[in-house]
C-alpha cells in the first residue's frame, strides 16, 4: 500500500494531546483493543514466567508491563517516544508500588537503546501500526532478544480480504498509521529475522465488535466526558464519529482488522 506522510511528530501529538486522552477514556490505560482480557490471551501464549526481562514496544502508559509485572511477576522494561505517555507511565507505576520492577525509556522502536540478547520476551500490543520502519523494528527486537526468547504481539493490520487504497488512505490518514502490515507480510518479516512462528491468528471478528462498542461508548455513555476533552467542538465529535463508523464497517467486511503473533528466536 501507498504510505501516507505520518511522522513520528504526528504520532507524539497525537499521544500529547486530546486524542490520546480520546483513546484512554474509552479503551482504559491499557489503550489496547479487549484490554485485560487480550493480554492474558497473549502473555499465556507466549508463556511468560516470574523474574522474565520483557520488553514493552511503544509502551505507552506503561499498563501492559504493570499487568505483566502483577499477573505473571515479570521484570519489565518500556520504550516509548511520547513525554507526557511516559511520565504518566512512570507516575502510576510508582501509585501501584511497581517502580522496582518497571522501568522506562524514551526513544524510538526503530532503535532499542539495550544490548544484544538482553530480553527473553519483545512485547507490543496494538502500536506498532504507527512505527515508520517496521523492519528496522523487527531486527533490533531481534537483535536485543536472547536465543529462544519470545517477541508476542498484536497489531492493526490490513484484513483478510485485503483493502483498497482508497480505503487504507482514510484509514490510515484518519489514524496517523504511515502504513500498516497484513498479518502475512508480519509473518514473513520474522522468518526474514530468525524467528519460527509460534501462533498465529487472525482476530478480525472480535476487532469489529470492539470497534461496536467503542462507538456505543461515545454516542450512548460518554459523549460528555469525550466533548470536554477536544473542547465541546460537537462538529470534530461528529466528524471522528464518521471516522469510526467507516472503519468499523471495514472491519466486519475484513478489509481492516487485528492479528496476534507469538514467534521464538531461533
Ligand atoms: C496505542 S498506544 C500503545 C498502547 C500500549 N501498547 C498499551 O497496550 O497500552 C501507541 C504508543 O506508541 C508510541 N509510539 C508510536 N510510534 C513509536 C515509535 N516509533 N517509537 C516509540 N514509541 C512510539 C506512542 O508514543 C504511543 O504512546
């Protein structure tokens, strides 16, 4: 697909601003489709043990790696490039007693500042759609896992019947994504990258559902909380509203959707 011109910059606004705030009043802090629920899903499938070092790839508030170092007593390490994610990240990881256990960096994905073979586990949950050069991404979480660690994630991507590039430039326009993978072409990247695949799945179906309730939560609960934020502009409410709608209809079409992989280094 064509790229659109989103730029890290983009993205940082993004996450520094109302529409981070957007995302975080109708996701939870764990600004991930299915929260709680989908990262159990993925920590059991990529068997995550006590004391394990995991990386968290665009960590955001830091609520993956607090769930890890909670549910499954994980060491936890998160990047991030957004400030004002990780400073909020760090705040409340020290409210819930966790700062021994979890720290945190700012900088890119594309460029992990730890040594070779340092984690046992790469972890994303539903970001990586909006890192510029995913290859880069995949070889450096490469690079920094030990032999026979995990990288285990999930991420918005192209859907099993695949889009047009009308459809992927308002999507990926509308959510500042420069380009999104398939499931198939995330696939191909890890074995390109010595990893052999672990699992694999296409979670489409429940995506769209979750894009159901997510536009039921703005319309039908919190459409006061979500007017404060962006400034009770009820035209910019409507137009996201528009937004929404097309990709949810994408969605249950197939054309847009979510994957989950668990690969092993090789
Ligand atoms: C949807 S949030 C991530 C949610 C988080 N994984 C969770 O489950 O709570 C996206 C985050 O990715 C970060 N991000 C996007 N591109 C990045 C990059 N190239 N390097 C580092 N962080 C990036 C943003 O700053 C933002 O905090």
């Amino acid at each position: 697909m064509k790229r659109t011109n989103a730029k890290l910059t983009d993205v940082q606004g993004v996450y520094s601003g109302p529409e981070g705030d957007l995302w975080e009043l109708i996701m939870g802090e764990q600004i991930h489709i299915g929260g709680f629920s989908q990262s159990k899903i993925l920590a059991d499938l990529a068997g995550i043990g006590r004391d394990e070092k995991v990386l968290d790839l665009c960590s955001a508030l830091g609520a993956g790696l607090r769930f890890l170092a909670k549910f499954y007593g994980a060491r936890g390490f998160g990047l991030d490039a957004t400030e004002k994610m990780l400073e909020k990240a760090a705040a409340r990881t020290a409210e819930d007693g966790l700062s021994g256990q979890i720290e945190f960096k700012k900088g890119n994905v594309e460029s992990i500042p730890w040594s070779d073979g340092f984690f046992d586990v790469v972890w994303g949950e539903d970001a990586w759609c909006y890192v510029e050069n995913k290859d880069r991404m995949i070889a450096e979480a490469a690079r920094v896992l030990r032999r026979g660690g995990r990288i285990a994630f999930s991420d918005w991507v192209e859907g099993p019947k695949g889009w047009s590039e009308e459809t992927a430039a308002r999507i990926c326009g509308f959510m500042k994504f420069p380009y999104v993978e398939s499931q198939k072409s995330y696939e191909e990247k890890l074995r390109k990258n010595g990893f052999s695949i672990r699992s694999s799945e296409d979670c489409t179906p429940h995506f769209a559902s979750c894009c159901d309730l997510y536009i039921r939560m703005l319309t039908e609960q919190l459409t006061f909380d979500a007017l404060r934020i962006i400034g009770w502009d009820m035209e910019m409410f409507k137009a996201m509203g528009g937004e929404m709608a097309f990709m949810a209809e994408k969605a249950h079409a197939g054309e847009f959707g979510r994957c989950r992989i668990v690969a092993v280094k090789d």
